[in-house]
C-alpha cells in the first residue's frame, strides 16, 4: 500500500471518528424532509456559514424557491436596522412575487459576548442595536409581508412565519418591554429582544390564526456559525484561543445543518399547531414572562403604530 493512500486512509478513519464522536455528543434531531415544490420561502441573514445558509439550502433541496438576504451582499440586500431598506426589500418582493408560503425571520445579531459596554450602542435612527435588527427590523418586515402572506393563507389554506429566537430570552424582562432597564447587559438587551419576539409569535397567531396564518419561535441549539466571531469582535487574544480551541468547539456545537432542524420542522411539517415555542423539534414551555398575553397585546399594539410609521 502505497504511502499516501494508508495515510488518507487513516485520516478520514480519524475524520470519521471525530464525526461519529460529534454525533453522540450533540445528538441532533432531524426535521423530516418535507416536498417544498411550489413554495415560496423567505430566509432572512443567510451569510456564508449560518443557519439561515444551511435553512435556504436544506429547503431548495427540498424543492423550495428560496429567496435570501444578507447586509454584506450574495443575495437579496437587506438590512433591518435601516427601515428604507426593509421596505425597498418588501417592495421588491412584492413586484417579483405574489406569493410567499413561508417567512422565516432568522437574521439576529449578538454583540458585546465580553460585556464591555456599559452604555447601549444606538442604531442610526436611535434604538438599541440588538432590539432594532432583532425585533423592530423584523416586526417591520413582517408587517410589510403580512398581506402577501395573508393572501397566499387564502390561496392555499395556509402561510408560515417561522422567528429564530434564542432560549436567551429567558434573560428578557416584562418590566423592562417598555421603558429601558436601569443598567445595560448586552446578554439582556439580546434575551429582551428575543423575548418581544416570542410574543409577537403568539400574537400573531392569535390575530391571523383564522385567516390561516400560523407562527412559530424557536431556539436552534449550541451552533457553530459566525455569531460568536462577531460577538468577540475587538477580543483578539479571545478570538485566537477560540481558533486554537476550534476542533473541540466543533465537537460540542451543533453544525449550521443540525441547527436548521427547528427551523426546517417549524416551516415545513404538516398540521404543525402554531402560537408555540421549539426547541430540539420539539414544543417546549416558553419562559414565564412570554406567558404575559396582556404584555404581548399591548407590544403587538405599539409595534404596529411604530412599524407603520418606519
Ligand atoms: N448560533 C447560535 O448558537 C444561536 C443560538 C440561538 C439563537 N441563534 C439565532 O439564530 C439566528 C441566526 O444566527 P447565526 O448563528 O446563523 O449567526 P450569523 O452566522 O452571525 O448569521 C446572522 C445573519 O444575520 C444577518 N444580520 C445581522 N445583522 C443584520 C441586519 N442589521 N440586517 C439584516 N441582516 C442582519 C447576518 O448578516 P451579515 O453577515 O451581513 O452580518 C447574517 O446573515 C439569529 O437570530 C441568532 O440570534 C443562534
């Protein structure tokens, strides 16, 4: 046997391994793959290497037309800090495409992973960063792609939006919905904006159930995508231990692909009650204060005053 040839093939025996290994460890479950053709998907934040890249290319596989965006170019631009470029998107869509079965709200930042800020960094238009792309940005889009959904729910009996939340939004506060809180995490100001989302879920379920329109928020897992990188952005001794530590990392976080399962079951599994909350493609309980419907009713209502005039 020649050199080369025992030498890959212990490489990929170790590669191997190393996935089965992988495998055990995280124990991933899998959405059922579902036959997506004729429908029309929208994932937001599909950079290289994220979930929303791994979500769009699983459901094209799947026979979806996938339409994606991203800030930094590749796809459709989309940045939903800036509310004329949320509605220039909504209004292209709306010219190019008449339907749209699935809205699956994935893009989501979170900065700061060190905590250095003791202030709230501000968005151009003045709203706290991780609360203006995360709910405000996506709220607005949704609003704006509503009667497309709306229509496509009377069409075909049903229309999905799918919102990638964070089981971080256990850190949100009912008390701190409408006014700010008196000091700045940035793990909290991301958990509160992920908390807004899971009752615009519920919300919108309960407004648009009749017309067919279900909702779903979800938590993905542990995943290995570049939302930590960006988080740890001005850390580079942090960031060069993270490199070094890579393969261990890999081995305990999920892959973009086992991290899309929620979202694909969410967006594709037939009959799927709306109005709940996922995690491992399951229904699991929310936290405590995404139960407040009287905080969710009073968000959804200033929300849609606030959207409308974005
Ligand atoms: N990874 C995890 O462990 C994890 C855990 C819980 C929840 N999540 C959630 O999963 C979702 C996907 O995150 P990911 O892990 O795939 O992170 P990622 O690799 O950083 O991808 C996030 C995507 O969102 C886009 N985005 C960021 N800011 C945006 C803005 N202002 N307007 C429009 N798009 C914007 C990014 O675009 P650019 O490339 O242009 O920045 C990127 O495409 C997020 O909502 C995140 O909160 C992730």
């Amino acid at each position: 046997m020649s050199w080369s040839r025992s030498w890959s093939r212990s490489r990929s025996s170790s590669w191997s391994s190393t996935a089965w290994l992988h495998r055990r460890i995280v124990r991933a479950p899998a959405a059922k793959p579902a036959d997506m053709t004729g429908k029309t998907v929208v994932v937001t934040g599909a950079s290289p290497g994220s979930l929303g890249a791994a979500t769009a290319r699983l459901l094209a596989e799947w026979g979806a037309e996938v339409v994606t965006t991203t800030r930094s170019g590749g796809s459709h631009p989309l940045d939903l800090t800036d509310s004329g470029s949320v509605r220039r998107f909504a209004g292209w869509y709306g010219e190019q495409h008449d339907t749209l079965d699935v809205l699956i709200n994935n893009a989501g930042i979170h900065l700061d992973l060190m905590s250095d800020w003791k202030e709230p960094r501000l968005s151009a238009d003045g709203y706290e960063l991780h609360w203006r792309t995360n709910y405000l940005g996506t709220m607005q889009l949704t609003h704006l792609l509503l009667p497309t959904l709306l229509r496509t729910a009377e069409r075909t009996g049903e229309a999905r939006v799918v919102n990638v939340v964070s089981k971080l939004h256990l850190r949100g506060r009912n008390a701190h919905m409408f006014s700010p809180p008196p000091s700045y995490s940035s793990w909290n100001a991301y958990g509160q904006s992920k908390l807004a989302l899971v009752h615009a879920t519920h919300e919108l379920q309960d407004h648009h159930r009749a017309a067919g329109v279900r909702a779903y928020a979800l938590h993905p897992g542990a995943v290995c995508t570049g939302i930590a990188t960006k988080g740890l952005e001005g850390h580079p001794v942090v960031g060069t231990v993270r490199k070094a530590l890579g393969p261990v990392e890999r081995l305990f976080l999920l892959t973009p692909e086992e991290g899309a399962q929620t979202t694909l079951m969410c967006a594709t599994e037939p009959g799927l009650e709306g109005g709940r909350y996922f995690v491992g493609c399951r229904p699991v309980p929310a936290s405590d204060e995404a139960e407040d419907r009287e905080v969710a009713g009073r968000l959804w209502k200033e929300t849609e005053a606030l959207v409308s005039g974005l």
